[in-house]
C-alpha cells in the first residue's frame, strides 16, 4: 500500500509551474522575505510559510492569509538563491484551500477567484461589473463610497462596459473546458 | 510590413480602450500590422491559476493556437496576458504529457497547439522589432524636455524568461529617449502595483500604490508611462483614495507608452484616446499637440 502524502508532497504536486525547482532546497535566507511589497500584510512572512510547509505544519500554513496576500509579481522568485519559484508555491498553497475549502471565511481572494472563473466558464470574457459584488460588500462605509465614485468616474469617461462581452464560439469553448473539468454534458 | 497576432485582452475592450486605440494608431505607423484574433477569450490573468492548472493552460492555448493556425506570432499588450501566454507556449514544447491534453481539449474548438510561434510583449515590438533608432527617425513631434518615469511593473519582466536582466532593465528608457523625452531613474520601477490586491486586499495595495507614487513623485517625473492596464489604473484611479489614506496630494499622470509616442509621432490625441483619464493630462501636453489650423 502506498504510503500516505504529507502536506509538504501535496503542495509540491500542485506547483507545475514551479516543477524542477524543490521547496526542500530552501535555505531560510529571507531573502524573499525582504523583497516582497506585501509582505507586511501577511501573518506569516514568505521565508515562515516555506518553512512551515516543509515542516507539515499544515494547520499553520492553511490559517496564515499570506498566500492570499500575495499579488504574483515574482520579485522573490526572480531573487532565490535556491531558485524556488516562491510565487509559485503560493499559488500552490492557494489551489490546496480551494480544492479543500480550508480558507478563511474574512478573505475575499478565494470568491473572487471562483466568480472570476464562473463568468469565463459563462461568457469566455471577464467582465468587470460581475466582480464588484465579491469584494464590495466586505468594505466599510468609507471606501464602499470610494469605489462607487471611482467607478462612476470611470464610466463617465466610458471606461465601464455596459454589456457583458461573449466569446462567439462559446459552445466549443465550453466543450474545450469539459475536456478538462467535470462540468456536465456536452453541448 | 510585418504582421503579428494581436490579443487585446479583456481590459483593453473598455477600461484601458485608449491603450488598444494607441497601439493600433503606433504600430500601423511605424509599419508594423497588428491583426486581432478573431475570437480570443480571457487569459485567465493572474487568477485562474488558483484553480486549476491545466485548465489555465488549456484557456491560454487556445488564443495561441488561433495564433498559430495564422502563421502568426502573438503580442499581447498586458503584462499578465503576455506572461501567461509566454509560459504556456513554452511549457507545449517543453511536456509532452500536458501537451497532449491540452490538445485534446483543444479538438472542441478544431485547434492544436504546438507552440512554435514567438509571443511577444507590445513594448518588445517596439523595443527589439522595430527598435530605437527607426522611432527616433520617423519621430515629428519630439517631447524634448519631458520628464516620463518608465514603470516596468512586475510581470513583463518577471517571472524571467531568458536569462535576461530583470533587476534593472532599460529598455522602456531606451523607447522614451527614442522620442526625445528625458526617462527618468527610480528605484521602484519594477515594484509592484499590487495588481488585483486592490479588489482583495485593499489596504495592502493602496500602501503599495502609495509608495510607488511617493518614489516617482520624488525622482522629479512629471507623467509616468506603463504598458499594462492594471498598473494604469491602479497608479492613476486610485490616487485620489490613497490621497484620502495618507493625506498626500498626488496628482501625476500616468499613460501609456503608446499614447507618449502617438503624440512624438504626430498623431492626434483623440486617436490615441487622450481624454479619458481621470487625472488631466492636458495641461502638460499640450506643449506637444499640433495645433489645428483654422
């Protein structure tokens, strides 16, 4: 019988586009940690999550919102010495809580990247307009009215679609999709 | 006159329209034609990799492959389309194994993917196709004395693709000197603007919005140039909230390269889609704008 994965194995089995690049080979130099933009947002920093990760503190790794504080600019892949694609293994531990629903209900990241998906899947196009309601409403007061003024700026100088946009093919692009996920019959 | 497949992107349809308008007004005069695919969908942008891996792939194959049953090479104007598209393309050659489902998939639509075609960033047609010196030439209207800050932002330049110079490129410094304006230093020009953050993490990317204003205020640039939507607006639209967070006064331009050298190279800024920025613009370059004769 095989043996059962540890989270660290899982993580590196959902990190393709960092393939060929270990997180084992992490020295804890912190470099990472000293070029991120975001990094003091995060309750853990990179160079801690990697850590971690490799140490199957899995609870830990799933509680921390850092991965979902990171925007994939990959400063800090560019920059390791140990050329870990660091951004990559965010996305990595991003797709493990997704696939688990292991996230935190007070991050806005995860909705938003299912409502993103689920308006591609529809239409073939994202569409702005659909989005807002996922991040929206988790403002305050202050910057609801922000957003809503930014927003209407924009449209006055016509840069809000009014219309959602729809891919012309979009029976065979749904078809292409089926191919890959489970998402019933064909069309 | 050489031709590439062009993706727009989904901003490029409204939000970042006058970015499509000056491409378009650009590349044609400086002889270069950009064909748009007919029926490209979204890349995904940094967002769908949270789920899914091969369905990423698979959602950017097929704009390559309408590329590539063209002949084409592709060109995407946005940083993330351009870094997505790249990536994909590269990983056809390189696995067999995700090549072949992702043609499989790929036969719902009747296409296939190699990947032997060449995608390209917009800037690189510019910098590396058509080069400086043949800008410098067909130049008319040169922004002498204009002092632009040439933001990189993050994804044209990283993840690296081929061993090139990411710490401190300079080929968007090369573009703008091409169209006689003075490109100025700073230290944070591939910072990150905090790309979707800002929908998701708002106080995060407005202090990463912050400091990167704070940086180019301080190298003395008057506008600042991008090559991707999302920096765009996340520098220009967002500056009134973070004046509003920090108490500062920012009001600094900020266009797309395109649009810079639409206006070197004598077009009309209706064409290039000056006036639809939400900080003015006008008052600075008017310097540069052709008056009409009555």
């Amino acid at each position: 019988m095989a043996d059962k994965l540890t989270f660290s194995q899982e993580i590196s089995n959902l990190m393709y586009e960092g393939h060929g690049s270990p997180l084992k080979n992490c020295i804890q130099c912190g470099t990472c940690s000293g070029t991120c933009p975001a990094v003091e947002f995060m309750d853990q920093t990179p160079r801690r999550l990697i850590g971690m990760i490799n140490a199957d503190l899995k609870d830990d790794v799933l509680n921390a919102n850092t991965s979902w504080v990171c925007a994939s600019c990959y400063h800090c892949t560019v920059r390791c010495p140990a050329k870990i694609d660091i951004a990559g293994a965010m996305y990595a531990t991003k797709r493990y809580s997704m696939w688990n629903k292991t996230y935190s209900d007070d991050l806005v990241g995860p909705v938003f990247s299912e409502t993103f998906m689920k308006t591609i899947v529809r239409s073939g196009r994202s569409y702005e307009p659909i989005l807002a309601p996922t991040y929206i409403f988790g403002f305050g007061a202050k910057e609801f009215y922000q957003e809503v003024l930014g927003a209407t700026k924009m449209m006055l100088k016509g840069r809000i679609p009014v219309l959602p946009p729809r891919i012309k093919r979009i029976k065979n692009f749904r078809n292409m999709i089926r191919h890959i996920i489970p998402m019933g019959d064909e069309e | 006159m050489k031709k590439y497949a062009y993706f727009p992107g989904c901003s490029l349809e409204k939000m970042a329209v006058s970015y499509h308008k000056s491409s378009l007004e650009t590349t044609q005069a400086l002889g270069v034609e950009l064909e748009e695919l007919e029926d490209w969908n979204c890349c995904g942008a940094t967002t769908y990799f949270h789920l899914d891996e091969i369905l990423a792939n698979t959602l950017v194959a097929r704009n390559l492959a309408m590329a590539e049953k063209e002949g084409l090479d592709f060109v995407a104007p946005c940083s993330a389309c351009y870094k997505n598209a790249y990536f994909t393309n590269s990983y056809m050659q390189e696995d067999e194994d995700l090549a072949e489902h992702i043609n499989f998939a790929l036969e719902a639509d009747d296409l296939q993917l190699s990947g032997d075609i060449k995608v390209h960033h917009l800037i690189d047609i510019f910098a590396d196709d058509i080069g400086p010196e043949t800008i410098k030439d067909k130049v008319t209207t040169p922004l002498e004395g204009l002092k632009i800050a040439p933001y990189y932002g993050c994804q044209i330049v990283r993840p690296r693709k081929n061993g090139e110079e990411v710490e401190n490129p300079q080929f968007f410094e090369e573009i703008l000197e091409a169209m006689g304006a003075d490109a100025v230093d700073f230290a944070y020009k591939t910072r990150c603007c905090g790309g979707s953050l800002l929908l998701t993490n708002r106080k995060a990317a407005l202090d990463m919005i912050h400091i990167l204003l704070q940086n180019i205020t301080n190298s003395g640039a008057e506008v600042v140039a991008t090559a991707c939507p999302l920096c765009q607006v996340n520098l220009e639209v967002y500056q009134t909230q973070v004046n509003e967070e920090f108490g500062t006064d920012y009001a600094i331009p900020v266009l797309y390269f395109t649009q810079l050298m639409g206006l070197a190279l004598g077009i009309a800024p209706k064409k290039l889609g000056i006036g639809s920025e939400l900080v003015e613009t006008l008052p600075l370059l008017s310097q540069f704008i052709e008056k009409e004769v009555s």
